[in-house]
C-alpha cells in the first residue's frame, strides 16, 4: 500500500509498505477519506515519520472474527489505540484510555496505525458505523472537525440560551462555531487571520473580533450587557487568547480547554474561588453520544460544506500542507485513492 512519509524539513514522499493485516478484534479498512489536522507541524518540523494522521473513514475489508463490524461497512476510525478494557473505555471515554494498546505488536503487522495511508488497522470497538444517509466527508467530522468542540459543548451543556465565546479558528474552532450554532448559541468569535475571520462568519458566528485589539475584551461585555459570556472554549492553545477567554466569561460561567499548549498561569482565588469559573479541560467526545453527533452532522451538512474547503489526491499531500501553513483554508481531506 501507500503511505505518506514526511523525509525532510517540508518534504514529503509517498512510500511502498505492507498492507496491515487482520488480527482478533483488530480489522482492517480501507480509507477513503482522510481529514488534515496538524500534521502539518511535523512536515514543518522536518523530522522523518512514517506514522501519520489520525482522522479516517472508510470501508472494512478484512476480519479475523465476527465482530462489531463486518466486511463491507462503511466506518469512521476514531482517534488513538485504546485498550477497550479499562472503566474509563467501557463508560465510553476511550480517549482517556488508561493504558493504550500497542496493535502493530499484538497483529505482527509492520504498518497500519497511520490514516495518511490507504489501509488502516483498527480495534473493531474504535470503528463507528456511518449512517446510509451520511456522505464519507460528512462522517469524517466526527473525528476532529466537530468532534472536539462537540465534546466540550456536550461537557458544558451548551444551548440556545447560551452565549458562547471560541478563540482560535483553525478548523477545530470553526467546527465549534458549527456545533453551537445547531444547538441554537450565540457564537462570538476570536481570531486574527482574515481567511478564517469570514469563514467564521459564514458558518454563522454573531460577531469576530481580533485578540490583536486591546479593546476585544471590552467589546466582548459590550454584547452580554456588561456580564460576559456564559460558556467559553479555547481552540488556540495560546495563552492570551486563553487568558482572554477567562477574563471575558461571565461570573459562574464555565471553560473548557480543546487547543494543546499555552502554558497558562490559572490564579485560583480570583479565576475559580471568586469569580466561581468552572475551568476544565476536554479532548474528545464520549462514543455513547454517538446519536447526537450524527443528529449534529445531519443537521449542519450545508455548513460543512463550507467548512471543508480543499480535497487533494494523496499523491499531493505536500500540495496540502503549504496550503494549510498559509492559513488560507478550513478543513482539508486527502483522498487515497484519488
């Protein structure tokens, strides 16, 4: 099969290897769609890998047993290797998984663990069965797309009473602006880059400001009657714009952090004991709320439209990734066999 290797500092090639084979509960599928996420800092960075992406759906093509899926299934692969056995995967948070699974060990096969590839092995229990009516780029926002925000708005309670503020719109925030729109919120925005400030608006974001502005936060209360905003959620894994997103919710309002990174200093007295913030981190969504995320994607199919902006062949995956540097697009897909 093929599969991507990044060989130097944005350099890229497309790579001969061994088809994964099938192993116990591990199946095989092969990918028909694969959403970009940040593996475009690897391909910066230039260090050599072989082991990328994430995000996939495809069709099931090889079992070792009868399972949870059977040849023929479409499927969307989710993230990680979890063990499937721990309490934290049998409640259905297998992203917090407490011990992991080292699958390419336990099936004897060389590759198969990277979704920039053609085939993908993969714990039966990990594959979701997509709906008949859902298209393959549909189904695969519920990896990163909207499935990042949509966890933490399921964690926050998110609703069409709520004003909700999201710094940082890469594609994951911009999926955020999706997700709280169909729950009926408000959405304010925080962002720099141009592209992605209309882009925001076009999928329904009440307002967009710049963290460059010394007046953002100022104009934020403007809009919430002088209170702030009542639920809040870090996309950008920058530490401003994570420090804005506390100083600008409300007293007794909630945050949750998606974007990695920012080093943030949290002061407890005055961010949670006075102000009586709820801070909390999330990273994906619970898999027994698959049904509202596919009422979520069912529901938003003209935006995301929108909200996937570039398709390219795997052959010109590096084509993508100096798209992506620019900023100039929302989410990207690579298709494998195109």
């Amino acid at each position: 099969m093929q599969l991507v290797a990044v060989t130097g500092k944005q350099e890229s090639a497309l790579v001969e290897r061994p088809e994964p084979q099938a192993h116990g509960n591990l199946v095989v599928v092969k990918v028909t769609t694969t959403p970009m996420c940040t593996e475009y800092k690897l391909y910066k960075d230039g260090s050599p890998n072989e082991v990328l992406g994430h995000e996939a759906v495809g069709e099931v093509v090889s079992v070792a047993q009868p399972g949870r899926v059977k040849v023929g299934d479409r499927v969307v692969a989710m993230p990680l290797y979890s063990c499937g056995t721990c309490q934290l995967c049998i409640s259905g948070d297998y992203i917090h998984c407490q011990n992991g699974r080292y699958v390419l060990r336990e099936s004897g096969s060389a590759t198969g663990t990277a979704t920039y590839a053609q085939y993908l092995l993969k714990p039966d229990w990990m594959l979701l069965p997509i709906p008949d009516d859902v298209s393959d780029i549909h189904a695969g926002m519920a990896c990163c797309g909207l499935g990042a925000t949509f966890g933490a708005m399921q964690a926050l309670n998110v609703d069409r009473f709520d004003t909700v503020l999201i710094t940082g719109m890469g594609p994951v925030g911009l999926g955020g602006v999706i997700n709280g729109t169909f729950r009926g919120a408000r959405v304010i925005v925080v962002e720099s880059h141009p592209y992605r400030q209309q882009l925001a608006l076009e999928l329904g974001a009440a307002a967009v400001f710049d963290p460059r502005d010394d007046t953002t936060s100022a104009r934020i209360k403007e809009l919430t009657n002088g209170i702030g905003v009542d639920k809040a959620i870090d996309c950008s894994g920058v530490a401003p714009a994570q420090r804005l997103l506390i100083d600008a919710t409300r007293r007794r309002g909630a945050v949750a952090f998606v974007g990695e990174g920012g080093g943030l200093e949290i002061k407890i007295s005055d961010d949670m004991i006075r102000k009586g913030l709820t801070l909390r981190g999330s990273w994906h969504w619970n898999m027994n709320d698959a049904p509202r995320m596919w009422a979520t994607i069912r529901g938003s199919g003209d935006k995301i439209d929108k909200l996937v902006t570039h398709t390219f062949p795997l052959s010109h995956v590096q084509q993508a990734w100096d798209l992506q540097l620019t900023g100039n697009s929302g989410k990207v897909i690579l298709h494998p066999w195109g």
